[in-house]
C-alpha cells in the first residue's frame, strides 16, 4: 500500500493499494517470463518489507538492496526496479 505522500496526481488524493495475493502476482511472473521476483513496500525510512517473492529470493539480499530506497520515494515514477547480486 502506498500512501498519498508517496503518489503523483491525480492519485495523490487515495491510498494505492498492493495486489490481493501477492504471492500470486510474483509466481505468474516467474511462470511467465522465467525471471525471479519480490514485490516489496519501501520507503525513505529504511525500511523494506517483502510481501511476496518467488522461491530462491533471498529476504536478506532484498532488504540490504532495497534499504537505501534507490527507487526514490517522491516523483520518480519507478514502479519496477532490477537487482542483481554483485557475485
């Protein structure tokens, strides 16, 4: 869910919500494309939290990827964000 500080018009007047079964959402992806995948709720807090991802995704390498919000938080429009571990 992302709230009305973390969205641009016209949606900046309601709550965005995450999809109903988000695990769901990441396993169709896998199925579809072969890529693994999260969905992930962060923000300039430094804080991450992981509401789905497909098997063999690591929490840990997600929070320590995601933890500086490298997406941004404001206007940058970035709804999907690549990762790859340096090893």
């Amino acid at each position: 869910m992302d709230d009305v500080t973390g969205t641009l018009p016209p949606y900046d007047q309601f709550i965005v919500l995450g999809p109903d079964n988000p695990q769901a959402v990441v396993d169709e992806i896998k199925r579809e494309t072969g890529l693994a995948c999260a969905i992930v709720d962060v923000n300039d807090l430094r804080r991450v939290k992981v509401l789905a991802a497909t098997a063999g995704v690591s929490e840990t390498f997600l929070n320590d990827a995601l933890r500086s919000n490298p997406a941004g938080n404001a206007d940058e429009q970035t709804p999907v964000v690549l990762l790859r571990p340096l090893t």
